[in-house]
C-alpha cells in the first residue's frame, strides 16, 4: 500500500482516483471543482485543501490536468514540497515540450517521474482497463508500473521524457485522419447505392480494414456498441480529438515533421466542433461531411 495524491479529479482522474483507493492504497486528492470534489469524496478519497497538502508525504503523485500549462503549474508546486523519493506521474494529455518541461523539473529536485497519458477513455478509466504510454527512466517506469496497474490493463514503456505523450499523439493523428476515412468512404457508398453492411462486411476483412471501421464504426448498425447506434452521444468528443490534433500539429511542427494528412483532419475537426459538435462524438464528423453537419 502506497500513499497516493491525486490533483485532477475529473471525468478520468477521479475514476482512477477511486481505483486506486479500490486497491488499496491511500489515496488524498484534490481539485478546483466542488463537483468533481464531492463525487471523489464519494468513492473514498479523502480531500485535500490544497494540491500542496494533498501532496505532502505522499510516495506517489498523480495529476489528471486539462493540459500543459495546469501540469507545468502544478508540478511548479509540488516539486519542492514532494518527499525526498516521491515519484511524480503525469497522465494528462498535454505537449511534448511541456512533459519534458516538468521531467527536468523533477529531476532537478531528485525526484522520479514518468509521462504516462492514457487511451480508453472514461469507460476505460472507470473499468481500470486503460492503456497507459510511458516516458521516462527505467528506474521512473519499474517504480510507477505497479501503481499504473491498479487503474490499467496495458502498460508500455515508450522511451524516456515525453515518449509517452509523443507515442499518444502519434496514435491519435491515426485514429482522427482513419475516422475520417472511412466517414468518406460510407458516404461515397451511400452515393453508389451500397449498403452500409456491405461495405462493412467486404472492408473488415480487406484492406480498408481498421479500428475506426471495425470497433468504432461511424454508421449505426454494423458495431452495435459504437457512438453512431447512440446518437453520437461521446465516447470521445470531437473537442478531445481536436486538442490532440492540435497537440499532433504543434509537435510536428517544432520537430519538422511532414504531416499534411493530420493537418488536414486538425481543420475539419475544428469546422465541426466550431459548428456546435465539440461535445459529440468525433465519429459524428461523418454527418458533417455528408453535408448534414
Ligand atoms: P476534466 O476536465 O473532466 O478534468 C480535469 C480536472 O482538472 C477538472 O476537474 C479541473 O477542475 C481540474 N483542475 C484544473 N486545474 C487544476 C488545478 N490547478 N488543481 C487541481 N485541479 C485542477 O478532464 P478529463 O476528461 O478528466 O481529462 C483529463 C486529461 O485526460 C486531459 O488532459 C485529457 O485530454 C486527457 N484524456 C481524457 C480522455 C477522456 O475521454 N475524457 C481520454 C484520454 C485522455
């Protein structure tokens, strides 16, 4: 059992918060919000005044922030406060250049630390089935793996600062530049007179093959528990995919990287979100492009 403090008690944090209290750890938290603070409180966190005070003592840090600059903030704080061997966990989606940021950060206060961003959503978060991206030193990921385990499935080691979050990036500029594929390829064949199921049937086993056709698929019927049987209720909201395109495209640009495909996708998830989508799910951009958006 570890004494845990988790700062960001959100729609993931607290989720993973309470699996982590559920395997028995010590777990204090703390966030800006009443709500998210009350529902923690719920599930057996106690509740700090401060991250400053949900952090003194603790063997492990976890903060769940909405981005780079909260991280930076946060671990701007903690860093001088944290136990001589505390070891710092950032599970945020948030840039590279700011994960190594607050990696030199806490190595330059002797502590360990290891970038370690999420996929599988708040299902995931709340089943504790996520797959967790890592960046940091062996020592940073042999030490964070058995607390990553009580709220995940899959834990990989990426490489060292900021591999996590570079390895995160790259996953989701497939996914949002693959949803849009086949988003175009089921209204191509609504035009043809081909029916959804047919396509479905002939691409899932052929070359068009992927997760956005085969797990996620953006027409309801031939994956019944995907967003389009739901009215495109999130799932992943097309506000989430448009911030790690976003992120995709700040990073391939300090990098000189060549992505025009993720450039592409960036713009037409910020038309949909901009045209009062940002809260549906992102596989419902093939409304938009069947011009019913
Ligand atoms: P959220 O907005 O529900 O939670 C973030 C929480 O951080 C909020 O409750 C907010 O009050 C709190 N917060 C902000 N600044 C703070 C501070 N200085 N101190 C303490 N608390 C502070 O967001 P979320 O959906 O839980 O996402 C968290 C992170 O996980 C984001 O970086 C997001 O991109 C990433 N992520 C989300 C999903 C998803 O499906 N929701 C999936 C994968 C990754």
């Amino acid at each position: 059992m570890s004494k845990i403090a988790v700062i960001g008690l959100g729609n993931m944090g607290g989720p993973m918060a309470a699996n982590l209290v559920k395997a028995g750890h010590e777990v204090t938290g703390f966030d800006l919000a009443p709500g998210a603070i009350s529902e923690a409180r719920g599930a057996g966190i106690t509740i700090a005044a401060s991250a400053i005070e949900a952090a003194k003592g603790a063997d492990v840090i976890v903060t769940m922030l909405p981005a780079g600059k909260h991280v930076r903030a946060v671990w701007g704080d903690l860093a001088s406060i944290a136990k001589r061997d505390a070891l710092l966990i950032d599970s945020s989606t948030i840039d590279v250049e700011s994960a190594r940021a607050v990696h030199a950060l806490a190595e330059k206060a002797g502590l360990l630390s290891v970038d370690a961003p999420v996929s599988g959503g708040t299902g995931g978060a709340k089943a504790g089935t996520l797959t967790f991206m890592c960046g940091g030193s062996e020592a940073a990921f042999g030490a964070a793996k058995p607390v990553l385990e009580a709220m995940g499935k899959k834990i990989v080691h990426c490489g060292g600062a900021g591999a996590g979050q570079a390895a995160k990036i790259c996953n989701n500029m497939i996914l949002g530049i693959s949803m849009i594929g086949v988003g175009e390829a089921f209204v191509l064949a609504e035009k043809l007179g081909l029916s959804h199921q047919a396509l479905f049937d002939v691409a899932s086993t052929s070359s068009g093959q992927c997760w956005s056709l085969t797990s996620y698929c953006p027409v309801p019927g031939p994956v019944p528990a995907s967003p389009a049987n739901n009215g495109y209720k999130p799932g992943f909201a097309a506000q989430l995919m448009l911030k790690d395109l976003r992120l995709s495209q700040e990073a391939a640009g300090a990098a000189g990287a060549s992505t025009p495909m993720g450039a592409l996708a960036t713009q037409l998830y910020a038309i949909f979100a901009a045209s009062g989508e940002a809260g549906t799910d992102f596989s419902g951009i093939i409304e938009m492009l069947r011009g019913e958006g």
